[in-house]
C-alpha cells in the first residue's frame, strides 16, 4: 500500500477529503463536549438552593424555588380536563353516574354530595366545596371532625407539630378551616433537608408498629409507594384511643385484606352510621387503594405507586420524578411503554375491558343493596323484631363493605382485578342471601308480595326518595363559600404573612 502523501501527491483531492473530514468530525466533537458541559451547568444549577426553609414549611411554592421543575410539573395537577373512559381528572358527579349509591349511603353524609376525586392541587378546595361537611354558618359546628383534614394539605405535619396529634384531630371541621389552606404537597412526602421521602402522617407509622413492623426500615422503592399510603388506604376514626378525640386509625391488625378489616371491625362493634330505611349497622370504606395494589400482580414484580403515576423524565440535563401525579392513561408512553411494548391503544383498551366488566357486576351488586335496604324497612314496617332482624342486617353490613370496599378504591379494576371480582362476587352471594332471608321474614309477617324496586333513575329523584332536602342544603352550602369561607381565607393569609423565609 502507497504512504498517504504519496496518495495525497497524486490525489490532491483526497488529501481535501481528509482535511474537511477531520473539520467536520473536530466540529462535532466539540459540539458534542459543549453539550455535555452545559448539560453539567444545568445539573448543578438545579440543585443550587435559592431559599432556606424549615421541614414544616407548609407552602409549595417556597419549596418550589429551591426545585422549580418538580413544582412546575406538581402545578398540573390542577388540571381538570383529562377524563378516560369512567375515571380521570375531570369533576364527576357520581351520584349522577349511579344514583343507586345515593340509597346506598341513605342517612350518610355520601348521600349529599360525591365526586370523582380531582389532582393533589384541588384537595383542600374540594373539601371547602362538598356538601359532606354540613353547613358551619351562624356558629354552627361542621358535621365532620378535624380528622377530615388529615390527608388534605402540609399544613397537617406542621399544626401536629405545634399543637400534637390527638390535639389536632380534637374539635369539628371549621376550628382549623383557616389553617389549613395549602393543598397537599412536598411537605408531605420529603425531609426538608435532604428531600429524602419521609413519612409525615402518625397513623401509618402506627398501623406498622401495632403490626411489630418497623417503617424506618423501609427501602426506598417502598417508600414510593408508602408516602401515597399514608392517605390513600382504608380507615376511621377510633373514639376509645383519646377521650374526646376522633383518632384516625388504619384497621390492619388482622391483616389488609377485605375479611380481616372486616373482623376487626365486627370484633369491636364499629359502625360509621346506621342506614335510615334498613337500621343495618354500616361501614363506609373509604379509599383502600394501597390494599388493594398490594394485592396485583405490579405490587408482586415489585412496581411502585409512583413508577406508573409519577414516572421519571428528563429536561435539559435533568432527570427527575415528574410530580404531576396523574392517571397513567394520561401518560402511556413514560408509565406504562416503560416496560409494555404494546400500542398505546391496545394498552388503554386492555384497561378499559377490565374497568368494564367490574363495573357490569358493580351495578349488580349495588341493585341488589337496594332491595336489600328496602325490603328490610317493609319488614320492620310490619313488625319485624330486632332478633328477627340481626342477622339479615349483618348481611347487609357485610354485602354493602364489599361493594364499598371495590367503589371506593381509585382504579380497582386494574390494581386488582381478579381480587376486586372476587370482593364483589362475593359482595354478590352475601347480598343474595340478606335477600333470601327477607323473603322467608317478610312471608311469616303476612307478606308474600314484591317489594316494588323504587324509582331512582336520577340523583334528584334518589334523594328524594331516601328524604334529602336539597335545595336547603345547597342554600346553606352557598352562605358557607359567600360568608364563612372568606374569612377563613384572609386569616390565613394575615398568618403566613408572619412566616420568614431566607433567601441563600
């Protein structure tokens, strides 16, 4: 082979060839190192405070200065606009979309008013908006405890913090409407200092140490998935632990399953509120969703809560957690096309074939609570007794958790779906059963007659069939967001205008 300057002697050509291809490849080279010297830039900007803050700082937009990309992306939870097949974003009237529920929870505040729940952003506005907390007008005391708030806003850790926990779950509702004004938050879920996820609500630590477990011991792939448990689990409010006291409490001493809450419940003769046509003796479930994630086949490969609803992604330089918690189905590509290699529409169809089919036996169960309730009051009507009655109304009880307990889990039907079936088939048998016994009781009180099914086509004619006046509680909702809520709204503002904060 000829030396390259021989080459370049007779080719001059060639030797121009070499000349601008080794521009061209020192170009792109040097292209390729300023990139990574301004993406270096970058990172080390981000993480450059430009405030102090304590841990119980309670406002997000102070944490945001110091991580504006997380907060940027958190701000969007305040959007309302996506709405997926039966779920999302959107506001949902769900009385509308099944006015069943309204008979349901006939003589609970759920009667009243329920909606799908919307972004992190909208927590505390929602809770000011719903007809759940009564009417605290003219002295009068909400319906609901502080324990309400619990879950609600950072301003939670920080008023545990000065006042104590049992201290802050004491008193009614309206006491601390003007504390509690920021929506739920970074303070909830990081350590101020190292931003490290952190468990800032007592009950869950509790439930743990009543369990012999220790949460400090948690790795941090379960820490993104505990720091949502600290709210979005079943509980109530255990009235024996504090004298006075409305002490949340998460009822897993038995287990987390849908039978071992219920046995402990039953053990200690709990109720959340007695049905006003049937006197059964009722649970309200509220949110189980990490039981019920705990239990699908993502929690058993090890997939946490945040890595479908806050997935990773990248800006500049930068990867980080995007904070816009969200449905995945808003988000396919960075949830679930991380590990699915399937077409977007193929996933989002797989979803809504299971969503639909839990829904279709849903509705079955919650058609056949209604009878239920119905029918018992005929029998009371005629002069059921009490013993006659009991284990009917256990039926109920137990029928109507099972419905609960799949209704009112965001997403049942893709966390669990073989295990939410099985809740409500067997919500299903036991409703049937309440139903036989009925029958045999209403037949030796003289009744062998149908019980005609009521006419709750609407959540307007629902309500007023289980005896709602509306109008007076939309009137009375309407004084409370024009007299009451104001108020509460500038002392809070006079009061965080006191706190300090320093710019580094």
């Amino acid at each position: 082979m000829k030396p390259i300057n021989e080459i370049i002697k007779n080719k001059p050509i060639v030797g121009w060839l070499l000349f601008l291809s080794t521009i061209i490849v020192v170009f792109l080279l040097g292209l390729l190192a300023s990139s990574i010297i301004e993406r270096r830039a970058e990172s080390v900007f981000v993480y450059t405070p430009q405030v102090a803050y304590g841990q119980f700082e309670p406002r997000n937009e102070v944490w945001g200065q110091n991580f504006p990309r997380q907060y940027q992306s958190y701000r969007k939870t305040a959007d309302t606009t996506f709405r997926s097949k039966h779920q999302g974003s959107a506001t949902i009237d769900m009385l509308e979309e099944s006015p069943r529920m309204v008979v349901l929870w006939a003589g609970y505040a759920f009667s009243r008013d329920y909606n799908q729940s919307r972004g992190h952003a909208n927590a505390v506005n929602d809770v000011r908006n719903t007809l759940r907390i009564g009417t605290p007008v003219d002295g009068k005391p909400s319906i609901q405890p502080n324990t309400c708030w619990t879950c609600k806003s950072p301003d939670v850790p920080r008023l545990m913090n000065e006042i104590g926990v049992a201290e802050f779950y004491k008193g009614t509702l309206e006491s601390k409407g003007h504390e509690v004004v920021n929506a739920i938050g970074c303070g909830d879920c990081h350590d101020a200092t190292t931003m490290n996820l952190r468990i800032s609500r007592p009950a869950l630590v509790e439930a743990f140490e009543r369990q012999g477990l220790d949460i400090t011991q948690s790795s941090h792939q379960e820490m993104r998935s505990l720091v949502c448990a600290q709210c979005h689990v079943e509980y109530y409010f255990n009235k024996k632990k504090v004298e006075g006291v409305q002490y949340l409490t998460f009822p897993w001493d038995n287990g987390m399953t849908v039978e071992a809450m219920e046995q402990y419940y039953d053990n200690i003769e709990f109720t959340d509120w007695t049905h006003s046509l049937s006197k059964a003796p009722m649970l309200k479930a509220q949110h189980p969703d990490y039981e019920l994630y705990k239990l699908g086949t993502h929690a058993s490969r090890g997939v946490s809560c945040a890595d479908c609803h806050m997935p990773y992604m990248s800006e500049g330089g930068q990867k980080f957690t995007d904070h816009h918690v969200q449905s995945p189905l808003n988000n396919v590509a960075n949830s679930c096309q991380v590990c699915h290699r399937e077409e977007t529409a193929k996933l989002i169809t797989d979803v809504y074939e299971r969503q639909d089919k839990l829904i279709e036996n849903k509705y079955k169960l919650e058609e056949i609570l209604v009878r239920a309730h119905v029918e018992a009051q005929k029998a009371w009507e005629l002069g059921a007794s009490e013993a006659q009655m009991a284990p009917i109304l256990t039926d109920i009880r137990h029928a109507q958790w099972r419905w609960d307990y799949v209704a009112a889990s965001h997403a049942s039907a893709f966390h669990a779906p073989v295990e939410s079936a099985r809740i409500i088939s067997g919500g299903m048998a036991i409703g049937q059963e309440a139903r036989l016994k009925l029958s045999r009781l209403l037949a030796s009180l003289g009744h062998n007659q149908e019980i005609p099914y009521p006419d709750i086509a609407t959540k307007a004619k629902a309500q007023e069939f289980i005896g709602l006046d509306m109008d007076q509680l939309d009137q009375n909702r309407k004084r409370f967001l024009e007299e009451v809520l104001p108020a509460w709204i500038e002392k809070a503002e006079e009061r965080e205008k006191t706190y300090e904060t320093k710019q580094l």
